[in-house]
C-alpha cells in the first residue's frame, strides 16, 4: 500500500517526516520526487526518521515520502553472479548505461534483469509436496553454477500447477502452489528478502572442514573452518586488501561474494579487471563466473555503505541454502561502523567509545553470527565464511571496532606494520594471530594429511616462540654470543619465516600452494633442523653448517620446486643429508 | 518570485538561522546582504520545517539579528568551467582575484561532484617518471592515482611538489596535454608565492590552475577550496582530456577547517574532536581522482598534508593513509642530515605500482630490485638500532655491511639535488649497485636469473665517489 507524506527536516543524509503514523519501522521509502531510496531508522509520536541512501542535496521540506510497506530487500533470483552492485543492490553496469560514469541520484533499474530468458528445468510434479526451502526448478547462472530456484521459506503447499521446462523470465510463474488454507501461491523465478533478517536453515553444523586457501600462515598455521569467522585487522599499507584479493582468489568456496564497503574506488576497478582475466583452476572458467561484487566505494552514500554488509551476506545465504559454499569478503568493516558512527551521530544518539554508538558490539556480533556450515532446508550442506578486514585507527588494535570484532570471530589475523615495512607478505604477525578452530579442524588434517602435518605445525610454532624470545637477548647483546644450538634455532626460523610464511602473490607457482606441498616444505625445514641439531651436538660449529648453503636453498624451495613435483622434496632432503655427512666424515 | 528574508534568528559562529522560509532545498546557495551594501555568501546546511541553518563562507563578523537581507538562489554551489581556466588564479570558492574579470562559462558544474562509477573507472596503468630515484624506483607514481605527501612543519615538502611538478613525465610523450590544479588551503602567503613563483620559473605557469585559501582567509571558504579545485580538475581532464595533476595543500588546514565549522553547528565531536564523518570527506575528495573509460584526460593528485607533531597516527594522516592509494612519508632525521628528498623508505608505499611497473612499463627487473631494497634496508634498521645498544664495533660482520649499505642507500639513493632529474634506468642500475655491496646470499627475494644478470662482482665498478656527481658515475657504469 503506497502512501503520502512530505518531509519536515533535512540534515546531511537524515530526513524527517513530521506527523504521520503510516510507516513502519526498517521499512524502505521513496524519498522525493527523484525517488532516492532510503530506511525508516526512528519513529516517535512527533517524528519520523528516514536514513537516505543517497546525496540529499537538492531536497526540499515539502518533498513527498512514499511508503513501501516492506523492509529494506534484494531481489533474489539468477543473475547475481557476474555481476556488481552497490551498496542496495543497484547494478551499476545498468546505472552505467543510464547515466554515464558518474552516477546521478535516484537511478531507477532493476536488480536483476527481467527481460533475460533462462533456460530452466522444472524438478516438480503436480501432486508434489513442497515445504519451504524445496527446490522446484534450476537453470544454469554461469557455466560452473547451477542456480536452484526454492521455495521461499515461510511457505508451503501442494503443487498445483507445474509448467514445462523450457525458456522462463524473471517474473514469469512457473509453479503455482496450494497451502494447507487453500491459500494460492505462485512461485517465480526471483524472490524478495529482507536484509537485515538471517535467512532460516534446518540446524547448524560443527566448524569440522578447512576452508582450504593455498596461503601457507593461513592453511598451517592459522587455519579457518567452511563457516567460520575470521578478522584481518591491519593499519593502512599492511596488506588488508592484497589478502582479501588473495583469499577471493585462491580459496575452495564454490562462489565469493565481495563486498568493497567504503574502499578504493581503482581498488574495486582492479578486481573487476583481475576477476575477468583470471581463471579459476577447478573450472576453467573465469573468476567472475563464480564472484558477485558489491561495491559501495568511500565516496558513495555513507547510509548505503552501512546497508552495503548486510546486501552481501544476504546474497550469501542464498546461495547457501542452494548447497554451495560461500565466502564473504567484507573490506572492510571498520568503515561500516564508521558509517554506523556517522548515522548515529546525525541522530545526536548518545555516544559510547570514540563516539560509537553504544549498540556497535551487538550490530557486530549479529553480523558474524550469520557465518556457519549448516543443513539447508531442502537437505544439502551449504556454507557461510566470513572474512572480514578491520582498519584499527592509528593501527592500534585497542581501538572498540578491532576489540569487539576480536570478540565475535575466531580467527583473528593480525597483520603488522614492521613486516609489512620490510615488504613480508602476507605480513600476518605468528604471535599476534590465533586461530581457534584448531581443535575443530584437527580430526581432518590427521585423516587428510597424516599425524606429521600437526606434529610439523606444532614444531614450528615451537621454534617461532623460541626465536621470538631469544630475540629479546639478541636486541641486548648482539647474536654473536648465543651457543650454537640458539643460533641454529634463530637460523631456523629465519628459514621458516623467508622460506614458509613469506608467500609471493605474483609468482605463477608460490600464489596457490597445495597442503601437500605446505606440509613437505616444513619437513624439509625440520629435517634440516633436526639434523644440524645432532652435528652440533657433536661440537661442530655452526658456522661449518651455514657455509654449506643449505638454509638458503631452503628460503628458495617455494621457487625452484613446482607445486606438480612432491617428489623433487626427496632430492633436498637427500641432498641435505649428504652435504652434512661430508661435514661430519 | 525571488524573495528576500530580512533578519536572521541565531547566529552562531560562522552559522546563521533563518525562520518562517518557504521553498528552501537543502545545499541551496544563498546571497546575504549587509546594510553597508556588502554582499556575502552562504549555504543550506540544515532545515527543520520552516528552520534553516546557512553556512556564511565570508563569516558572520557585523551581522547583527536584524541589518541583513537573504536571498534564496535556488540553486546549489556551482563552479563557472571554459577550457579558459587554465592560467587563472581564484579565490577559494572560485571567484576570480587575478583582475582579469569573470569567466564566460561553457559548463557550470555543481562543486559536490557525484561518484564515480567504479564499473566506469579505468584501472590506472601507466606510470609518471618523477626524475626522483626514491619515488620511481620504490613507490612509483601512477597516472590517476592519489599518492599524498606525509611531511611535517618545515619540511621541504613544498620543494619536492615543485620539483614533481617539474619533472613529471608521462611515459607515451602526450606532455603537451598536461594540466596543474593548484588548491592551497590555508597556507601562508609566503607559501602560496613560492609555488607561483616557482611554476613561473619553470615556465608552466599558463598550465596552473589556481585555488587560494590562504590562512587568514574564512574557514568556510576553505572547506569548498578543494571541491573547487577538484571540479576544475575533472572538467580539464574528462571533457578536455588533459592528463591533470592536482596539487592540494594542506590538508591538515582543511580537516582543521572542518572540525571549526562541525564544532560550531553543534555536532558530536569524534577522535580529537574532528567530525565522525571525517573519513567520508576526505574519501569525496580523494576519490575523485582517476579515470574513466571513454576519457583520454586523468586526474591525479598529490595532497599535502602537515602532521600535528610529526605523528602519522593523527587523525588526518591516518584516514588519509586509508583512503589514498599510498603515502610518500618525509622523515625530519633524513632532513636533518642535509638529505633531499628527505623520503622515508620504509613507511612510504605506491599500491597501485605493482600493475604500473616492470616488463613493458619500465623494466622486468623493477619489483623484485625493489622489494630486495625494502628488505635490505630494513634490515639496516634491525642492524642500527643493535649498534646503539651495543656499539658498531660489536656487530656481526654482516651487520656491518648492512650499516655500510644503510649509509650508501641514503647518500646516493635517497639523495638528489633539486634540479636532478634523473631517468628510470639510472634509477634502477643505481639500485643494483648499491645491493651489489652486500654479499650474493643476502639476496634472497630475487631469483638467481636477475642476479646473474645485475649483480656487480667486479669490486673496481663497486666504488662510490664521495666527491662526483652520482649520475655521471653512474652513466660511466652503463
């Protein structure tokens, strides 16, 4: 039901409405007589306060608001993927089209394209009892994705009606159900959700599968279930964006969503160029077959930036509940709750820390707790990963928005300035990082990958540790008076730190490394050290080891062993063992 | 019907209040005139029903509740655009202070700007050869980025925007389609004289631009200097397809400027009592740099900002720093040794480099020579600051190379004088040199192939003279 009524106030992207008992709260308005789009935030006996997602210039006390009697929602259906959108799901290749490469206000298009035949095949009968999250349809989005058409959730019934297979519309109905009231419903090709809701499934499942990435700190040493959460908090030039991009790129979910919410605008334009050029392994095809992309770059709106998160995750559970694995790029999140911060003060809201509003922690939390590996309504697996960066002002993590989003995530990659300085990439600090889902993850890496790959971890985590505390003796007195087995755990490391943590994004091999490879790098290191550790015991001097230059092949490995070549790790470690026993003889 | 409103209801800092007015859109223009027959503007910045709060960009001095008559202009802040422009000195809300009268507008455009389309954008590419060795080699400058200037009070920030002015080159030769937008916001008359002064000289001035918010010019005026500025730049650049390099400095007197103005309107105050919405700002005027596909013309910009007490965590240095694609960051120990460009290797970044650089662009062996420099020299920090513990005398023999290569890196790398332009080969081969002072070993970010290729064993050609000039030596090395 479509309603009138005119604005009172305006002050940068808030507007007032004065005296009026029609709207809802949450619910999606049409503000002026451009239509800007905006969301009902405050209601009170007097007024009524909108958020608008767009430039409010040029509006005038006066201006009609109309009503649309839902909440804020996207259009769910086939053609999200390959595609990009802003922060409310606006595509702007269509907004392109309509009004060059500046985007003017009140852009009116379609989500999704209404005009585009799909070719779909129809998997119910007359007869057929459909529950709520039931397939009846599919049709093929991409090459690699086959999109399945369910029944919305809060819906169920007999079907009554089932057209053939053939070529559909978005809004053409192909299924037509009746519930137990005798209540008709007709099932389309698309279907509405609202954003700010989680979309339902059957029950949750434990965090038990990697979510496996290529990037060696993140499989071996921090590693993040399908469905878990996970922070990358990082001050400006350590690499948030470069980790995302890498992630998106290499990680096993079967479809990426990434959202760029309140970032670069070159940044957005270059993961729409890499996207297209790249290819994905598994398929073949290019990235963007599997990728949809939201952009809301920091001079958009900022009303939409904050709407910009829950557009994705939306997007996200759909796809979820399809069966697919999913993960959610959100660059990054600290610019959402500055967007919060922003909203909240034109609300002249009662600020907590650093002006946040006081209902930051519980939006954050709400935000994270729609991750996870469930069972979907029509009875497949299907899951959500979030990633999400976090920009600490001035880089300290003791700000609200790294310190409450450390509370709601399990994996919190702390990337560092010194390492970032010193171009070691990805520049994720080993003693800052955790990664809770060891225990969870630990019963599939023994199936997986043997008993050593834990036992490898956990010696390298040992001799990380050992380092950083003989650090603090070397910063004193200079490393030349340590005895040679501490300088062998110092060159150890180093060789762990160069030849294993620092990953080479552009290099054709070392950008995506198998869990096999990453599990043979590390013996080949522990083998070395396990080895000089005895000779030294034997009163060698270290020195005579170094000279052999066998911690430097070690830091080339990544380069000189293709990820196709296991067996050329037989030959390092062959080679070690003879050049050391040439050393004791 | 133009109407006239006469009196004001509150005035409160730069901000006056309206009452009883009828048909106001918000961010309208509004002209105010005094009783002396003066004329001042103002802004919409806020309405409550028939309430309005005007923004008076001259300031409010002498107005009193009832000497003043406002008048609605019905539309937003707009700038006057001809390809005339160029050459032009203006005022900070863009009215011409050179005398040579109005400009007869092709365009008028409204200040704000709208958003890029990021579907539109073209990914920048091609890189601008600076002449300076730091700049090219290690944080090299792309057409249509945002590479800011992180300096701090008298740092020889102002040279350097100059001398890249100066030498800035595009790669493909189109050098006859360059443009300079200068936006000062809040600098000393001085300041802003040595930049004309200086463009005069180098013969570019008939390619500036120029914006001029000086300091003791109204605050208000200075938070649309940039806008001005930025509007200016993208009529050049996208309906002239000139390639425009914009200049804005200082931005610390910009956001300083914003905070005064957020204050007086009574908003909640964020970190160090700049606005909360601080970051969107910046973002609309930082991203209003790049290009668009169907556009030959750029814009690039290099702000400049001053921290408060040398402190990069500051708020504007800070969310800066998030919204630009890098930061060039000048260190006061580097200048204080006499070095110039006084560029700090280890914090400064070009993020857009990696796509601009190497086979094609300049050379294949750019990233790996300069991520090996970054190591290296950062290791030389590691190796120093054990020296000041424990004396240079104690170090490790390597760490005493280190040392030996910190010294040479700063003397010949960073160094160069304000007229030395140097090219992208010199920059480079001057590169290799310096690394080919450290043992072989110590190289390990780039591969055995570029090594075989660069690396200098012949000791003889390793000499470094304290008293030549290093881009002769290093022409004798080629």
């Amino acid at each position: 039901m479509a309603t009138k009524d005119v604005i009172y106030g305006i002050n940068g992207p808030v507007v007032t409405v004065k005296n009026t008992r029609t709207f809802s709260m949450m619910e999606m308005v049409y503000v002026g007589d451009s239509r800007l789009v905006g969301e009902i935030i405050g209601i009170n006996d007097k007024l009524t306060t909108i958020q608008v997602y767009e430039e409010t210039t040029g509006l005038k006390p006066g201006d009609p608001v109309y009503g649309t009697g839902t909440p804020m929602n996207v259009l769910l259906g086939p053609g999200i993927l390959d595609n990009i959108f802003d922060g409310i799901e606006r595509p702007l290749k269509a907004i392109e089209e309509q009004s060059g490469s500046f985007i003017s206000r009140g852009a009116s298009v379609s989500s999704l394209d209404l005009e585009k035949y799909w070719n779909v095949k129809i998997k119910v009968k007359v007869g057929d009892k459909l529950t709520g999250g039931m397939i009846y349809a599919s049709c093929k989005e991409t090459a690699i994705i086959e999109h399945r058409f369910m029944v919305p959730p809060a819906l169920s019934g007999t079907v009554i009606k089932a057209e053939p297979s053939g070529k559909y519309r978005l809004m053409d109905t192909v299924v037509t159900i009746e519930d137990d009231k005798g209540t008709r419903h007709e099932l389309k090709l698309c279907q509405k959700w609202p954003i700010k809701t989680a979309r339902p499934c059957a029950n949750r499942l434990p965090a038990t599968v990697p979510l496996i990435t290529g990037q060696r700190v993140i499989d071996t040493m921090f590693p993040i279930s399908k469905g878990g959460t996970a922070a990358i908090p990082g001050g400006f030039g350590t690499g948030k964006t470069m980790t995302q991009h890498q992630l998106a790129k290499w990680c096993d979910a079967d479809i990426i969503v990434y959202v760029g919410c309140g970032e670069r605008g070159n940044e957005m334009s270059q993961v729409l160029d890499e996207f297209s050029e790249l290819i994905d392994p598994k398929s073949g095809r290019p990235m963007t077959d599997r990728t949809v992309l939201i952009a809301n770059t920091s001079n958009m709106p900022v009303a939409a930036r904050e709407a910009s998160i829950y557009t994705g995750l939306t997007l996200a559970e759909y796809y979820r509940d399809m069966g697919y694995h999913v993960a959610i790029m959100a660059d990054s999140t600290s610019r959402w709750a500055e967007a919060l911060r922003e909203i909240s003060g034109r609300l002249e809201e009662m600020p907590a820390e650093e002006g946040f509003p006081a209902y930051l922690p519980s939006r954050l939390s709400q935000f994270y707790e729609r991750a996870g590996r469930v069972d979907t309504l029509s009875g497949s697996e299907g899951s959500v990963t979030i990633i999400g960066a976090v920009s600490p002002q001035g880089s300290d993590f003791s700000e609200p928005v790294t310190q409450n989003t450390k509370r709601f995530t399990r994996c919190f990659w702390a990337l560092d300035k010194s390492l970032a300085y010193a171009r070691h990439y990805p520049a994720i600090n080993w003693m800052d990082s955790y990664s809770e889902y060891f225990t969870d993850l630990d019963p599939w890496f023994r199936e997986n990958l043997g008993e050593d790959f834990i036992k490898y971890r956990n010696m390298i985590t040992a001799i990380l540790h050992e380092e950083s505390n003989l650090m603090e003796i070397v910063k004193l007195i200079g490393s030349d008076v340590l005895p040679d087995e501490q300088k062998l755990v110092i060159e150890t490391a180093k060789a762990v730190r160069v030849g294993f943590l620092q990953q080479n994004a552009f290099h054709k091999d070392d950008t995506f490394v198998p869990l096999e490879k990453q599990k043979l790098m590390m013996k080949a290191i522990l083998h070395l050290y396990a080895k000089a550790k005895h000779i030294i015991a034997a009163a060698i001097p270290i020195s005579g080891i170094l000279e052999l230059g066998l911690f430097e092949r070690l830091a080339k490995m990544k380069y000189d062993i293709p990820n196709d070549k296991p067996e050329m790790f037989d030959d390092l470690i062959t080679d070690i063992d003879t050049a050391l026993a040439a050393l004791t003889k | 019907m133009i109407l006239d409103y006469v009196g004001v209801k509150e005035i409160n800092g730069s901000l006056i209040v309206l009452d009883d007015v009828d048909n106001v859109s918000n961010e309208e223009m509004v002209d105010i005139r005094l009783e002396d027959g003066t004329v001042r503007h103002g802004r919409i910045v806020q309405i409550e029903g028939k309430r309005v709060v005007v923004q008076v960009f001259e300031g409010t001095k002498s107005i009193s509740l009832d000497n003043t008559r406002t008048r609605l202009k019905a539309h937003p802040m707009e700038l006057a655009l001809a390809p005339e422009i160029m050459g032009r000195v203006f005022n900070g809300v863009g009215t011409p202070i050179d005398g040579l009268g109005d400009v007869y507008p092709v365009k008028k455009a409204d200040v704000n700007g709208t958003p890029m389309n990021p579907v539109s954008r073209v990914y920048p590419r091609n890189y601008i050869n600076t002449g300076i060795s730091t700049i090219d080699t290690l944080m090299t400058l792309i057409r249509g980025q945002k590479l800011p200037i992180f300096s701090g009070s008298g740092m020889k920030h102002n040279e350097l925007a100059v001398q890249l002015v100066r030498q800035a080159k595009i790669s493909d030769g189109e050098d006859n389609q360059f443009g300079i937008v200068f936006a000062a916001m809040g600098v000393k008359n001085d300041v802003a004289d040595y930049f004309r002064r200086s463009f005069d000289e180098s013969g570019v001035l008939s390619r500036v631009v120029m914006f001029l918010n000086l300091a003791n010019d109204p605050i208000i005026e200075r938070t649309l200097t940039p806008r001005c500025a930025l509007t200016a730049a993208e009529y050049l650049a996208f309906e002239c397809n000139m390639h425009v390099l914009v200049i804005m400095t200082d931005m610390t007197s910009y956001a300083e400027a914003l905070r005064e103005f957020s204050s007086s309107k009574g908003e909640i105050p964020g970190r160090k009592g700049f606005p909360g919405y601080l970051y969107s700002d910046l973002a609309s005027l930082y991203e209003r740099a790049g290009m668009i596909k169907g556009s030959k013309g750029s814009v690039t910009q290099i702000p400049i900002l001053t921290m408060p007490n040398d402190d990069i965590t500051h708020p504007v240095p800070d969310l800066t720093g998030y919204i630009t694609e890098g930061q060039i960051v000048l260190d006061r120990q580097l200048e204080g040794q006499g070095l110039y460009p006084p560029v700090s290797v280890l914090p400064s970044l070009s993020r857009l480099m990696k796509d601009g650089i190497g086979e094609g662009y300049t050379r294949a062996d750019h990233q790996p020579l300069a991520n090996q420099l970054f190591a290296a020299y950062a290791r030389v920090q590691d190796a120093r600051s054990l020296a000041s513990v424990i004396g240079e005398e104690e170090l490790s023999p390597i760490d005493k190379k280190y040392m030996e290569f910190g010294k040479l890196f700063e003397q010949y790398f960073v160094n160069q004088s304000y007229s030395e332009n140097r090219s992208i080969e010199q920059s480079l081969d001057l590169g290799w040199k310096l690394l080919s002072t450290l043992p072989r070993t110590e190289l390990d970010r780039v591969d055995d192939e570029l090594l075989d290729k660069y690396y200098i064993t012949d000791t003889e050609q390793l000499k470094f003279n304290t008293i030549e000039n290093t881009s002769q030596e290093q022409d004798k090395d080629v």
